[in-house]
C-alpha cells in the first residue's frame, strides 16, 4: 500500500508522558477506559506505558493491548534488555505492537546522565534497537533530548537505529528549549542528510517549558515529520507536552499546509473533561480549544461583532471540538448588543430608550458583580410586569 506523504500519525502519550505527572496517576480499569476513548477519537498510537517501571504499569499495557483494536499500543523502555524483554511481553496480546526505545542523545546527557561517550551511546542505541527488533516488528527509537543534541551526531544515530530496524525515529526536544525555527531546521538536517531516512518515519515529540511546544511540533512537521507525539489537554512532565487537540485543530484551521490526520476532532471536549476529572488535574480556562473560555466572548467590541457574523471573531466552530456553544458572557465590559440578545434570549424585546436604562442598571450592577447571571437579568427586568 502508498504511503500518503500528506498523512500525519498521531500518537499519544496521554497514559505515559501525563500519567508521569505527581497526582495524576490512574489505576488500569481508568485507563483502559481513557484507551477506548483515544481510540474513538482515532488515534493511530497509543503509549501504553513503560512496563518496567511497576507491575501496575505492566498490568495497564497488557490489558490496554487486550481491549483495543485499531491503534498501535506502545510501551516505552531505555535501551537495555531488561526493559525491552518486560515490554515484549506486555505487548502479547496487541494487535500492533510497537516498542519504544531510546538513549540520550545531547552531550549533557551522555556525560552527565550516562557518564558515557558518543561512541558508546551510539553502541547501546543500535543494540537496543536489535534486540527489541527480535521480538516486534515495529520499533520507534527516542534520541532523547535531541532538541540540545549535536546536529550532526544525531543525525549518524538516527543512520545507525534506522540501519537496525527503527521504523519511527523520535526526535525529542524533552526539555522545551527549542526555538520553533531551529527545531524545524533539526528536522530538515535529518530529512536532508540521513541517507536512509525515507525508511523510517520522523516522530516530534515536544515538551512545553517554554511555551513553544506546539509551535515546534508544527515547525517539524513543516520540515518532514509526520508522527506527532502529545498529550490531550498538554498534559506531561513540568510544564506539560504539546497538545493533540491544539495541532490538530491547527492543521484542519491551516488547510494550506496539506497536512491531515485521522482524528475525528469532535470528541476532544468530551475527553479533555474526562481526562481533568480522571487524572485531577484542572484545564485553565484560556487553555487554547477545550478550555471553558476558549469559545467564551465578553468585550463589547467582539461581542458586537460576533453577533453580526460569528465568524468575525471564531476561527474554529464550536461545535467541531465538540464543545456545547459560544458564550457571550456578560460583564461591565459588555455592550448592549450583548445585553439585548441575552434578553431576547429569556423573551424581553426593549426598545432602544428602554434599553438604555436597563443597560445602565446592568453596568451598575456589573461592576460590583463581575459576572452576570439569567436571574440577575430578571432581576434588572423585574420593573416589567408580563413578559413580551
Ligand atoms: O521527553 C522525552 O524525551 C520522552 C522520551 C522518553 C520519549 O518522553
Ligand atoms: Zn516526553
């Protein structure tokens, strides 16, 4: 079968990556539920866990791998036969198994981390991909903390893991450190001049430390990737990994780049609540498509404007996110558009001088309040004997 050069992969680590974070733990029942979910959504991999790590976390891959068909479930190990032999047999029962293995691939890991040489790393990078290669087909390699490594030399480890079989090669910037720009040059350094690299898929996995992580997930695959690795609701390590929703939703906002996935984008809002409320871990509501604010509008000047086409002020529908409507909120900054069309709404039609003074009392009352309410309307409106 042709690959469609235009397909991205999406892959998420919603279970792996976010469950690391303190608080956010989940037994396997929780996650097994979130799987059936992710895979409704349609993603194409789902990181199961790192099965060595604690034989809860080996039990969820094992069972995960039982009650889902279609996506890819993939459990993570660092390059040594231990983990490799614990994810193997987590992965039985899979559909698609894949192994996720990796090294360092900075200098500060390999000296500070691994107390270790260039050389060395490069060793234990292609033994590990063998030996996973024994058991599993598929086999995704993380040169981890890519985004601070040597150009050059990840590119020669890239070579090496390819030549042994990874079939995916993550390309981490596991601190957040980079610029959106150098990330996307990293990517096409390796597309460019890795000779076997049209053997393999280049996977962005991309932390949020410095706020950038969806912005270099697209600058890499811009530049050739076409896996992207993320969490929904961009939760992860620190300061979190790059939201599934936000690229998505970027690549179907963005048409011009010619870039499409299989998710079926309708079902983020749903899950990002049931993954706030399963994993305890709040969603801030400016968060970019799923934060309660995200379709939420209350100055006066969008308001107007929304209200004449909503289009002047909403680049993706609502409704396409699964999210339940646009709100126009009413607060002091509101004007009386806003006004008039939430009293419409509860059946009040004013005309233009009743208006006003309602819109006097409403601001009086806004400024101490901050958030308006339908009882507080009614209130302003109780001088109305019957309805209109
Ligand atoms: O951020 C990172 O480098 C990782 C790897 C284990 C893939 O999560
Ligand atoms: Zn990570």
């Amino acid at each position: 079968m042709l690959h469609d050069p235009n397909r991205v992969y999406v892959f998420d680590t919603t279970l792996r990556d976010g469950e690391q974070v303190p608080g956010c733990q989940l037994t396997t029942p929780e996650k097994i539920e979130i799987a059936k979910e992710l895979e409704l959504l349609g993603v194409d991999i789902i990181e199961a866990g790192f099965p060595v790590s604690s034989p809860g976390d080996f039990q969820s891959v094992v069972e995960i791998s039982k009650a889902v068909t279609n996506p890819t479930v993939c459990a993570l190990t660092r390059a040594n036969k231990g983990d490799i032999d614990a994810a193997v047999e987590s992965l039985k029962y899979a559909k698609h198994p894949r192994i996720h293995t990796g090294i360092g691939s900075s200098d500060m890991h390999i000296k500070h981390k691994f107390n270790s040489t260039r050389e060395e790393i490069l060793e234990r990078a292609v033994e590990a991909v063998k030996y996973a290669k024994k058991s599993v087909e598929d086999i995704e390699f993380y040169a981890e903390d890519a985004g601070r490594a040597d150009v050059v030399y990840l590119a020669q480890m890239v070579e090496a893991v390819i030549a042994a079989g990874a079939t995916v090669v993550n390309i981490p910037d596991t601190n957040g450190y980079c610029l959106p720009d150098q990330y996307g040059a990293k990517i096409k350094f390796l597309k460019e001049n890795v000779k076997n690299i049209d053997k393999a898929i280049i996977s962005v996995h991309c932390h949020n430390d410095l706020g950038l992580a969806t912005a270099n997930s697209i600058a890499g695959l811009q530049n050739g990737a076409r896996q992207i690795e993320g969490t929904i609701n961009g939760i992860g390590e620190r300061a979190g990994n790059t939201s599934i929703e936000e690229v998505v939703m970027i690549l179907k906002t963005h048409q011009v780049l010619g870039l499409n996935t299989q998710i079926d984008s309708k079902r983020f809002y749903e899950l990002s609540q049931m993954i706030r409320t399963q994993m305890r871990m709040p969603v801030q509501p400016n968060k970019a498509i799923v934060g309660s604010n995200a379709f939420a509008h209350s100055s006066g000047i969008h308001q107007d404007g929304f209200l004449k086409m909503r289009e002047n002020y909403e680049i993706i529908r609502p409704e396409d996110v699964g999210f339940p409507s646009a709100t126009i909120v009413l607060t002091a900054r509101s004007g009386r558009h806003a006004l008039k069309f939430h009293l419409e709404r509860l059946g009040f039609t004013l005309d233009k001088d009743e208006l006003a003074a309602v819109y006097n009392k409403f601001l009086t009352l806004a400024d101490v309040k901050l958030d308006i309410n339908d009882e507080d309307l009614q209130g302003l409106m109780a001088h109305r004997l019957v309805k209109n």
